[in-house]
C-alpha cells in the first residue's frame, strides 16, 4: 500500500478537513465543526 501525506494551507472555516474528507473517505459535510491542531 501507498501512503501519501499532504499538507493544507488556509484560513479558517474554508473548508479543508471537508475537501479531504470527500476524497478520503467519500463523504462531504457542509456543516461546520471545528478541527483542533
């Protein structure tokens, strides 16, 4: 198995962990839950 890593880069309440939810796992949220790191 291939692992990658990926780093994303952006303000806050854009929308990352979603953009890589959606590609990771096929789910897409729109609401909003904080991510703490």
């Amino acid at each position: 198995m291939i692992q990658k890593k990926i780093c994303m880069l952006g303000g806050f309440a854009v929308g990352k962990t979603s953009l890589v939810r959606q590609f990771v796992e096929s789910i897409y949220s729109d609401k909003y839950h904080t991510t703490v790191g």
